[in-house]
C-alpha cells in the first residue's frame, strides 16, 4: 500500500484489490493509513479490500473486515459479519477511457 499506488497515478485504474490477512488490532490504523496517504483519491481508483473468512473465532488475528472503498474515500460496503463466508456488493462506476 506504500509503492504500488504511486505506480498507478495518471494510468486510468478503476480498481485496485488489496488482498491478504491485514485485520486485527491494528486495523484502524491500516485504514487511516489508506485515508491519510490519499491511495484512492490519487490513484482514482476504487478499493477492495478482501480478507478470508472464518467460521468461528480463531486463535490467531487477521481475518474479516473486508470493504469496498469508493474512488473518494468513502466506504461503499462492508461484509455485513466477520464470520462466515459473505459476498461483498458495491456499484463502482468505471472511469472513461
């Protein structure tokens, strides 16, 4: 989240997905670190930030909170529980060409 993003300015992405087990007590900051560096407004880009899934609270931290994020900032979905399998819906308008 700290190069790829600067990689991308200028070059018309509409979306950029972030993937992995990012969740935990940290989670908040990851996510003002997103707000703070600008990621969607300078890339113009949409958002989506997938994590797995679990059935039942593990041990281990890292998992849930999966969100779309619009090209402005804004959140535009959110899984609805961080247990289970869910399917994360957003409207995300693709950019001219």
């Amino acid at each position: 989240m700290h190069v790829v993003p600067g990689l991308l300015v200028g070059k018309k992405v509409d979306l950029l997905l972030h993937s992995g087990g990012f969740s935990g007590p940290n989670f908040d900051g990851f996510l003002q670190l997103v707000k703070d560096l600008g990621i969607a407004e300078r890339t113009g880009a949409a958002i989506v930030l997938a994590n797995w899934s679990v059935e039942k609270t593990p041990w281990w931290q890292g998992w849930g909170l999966s969100r779309v994020i619009g090209r402005d900032g804004t959140l535009l979905a959110r899984a609805e529980n961080d247990l289970g399998d869910a399917v994360v819906i957003a409207d995300v308008p693709l950019a001219a060409p």
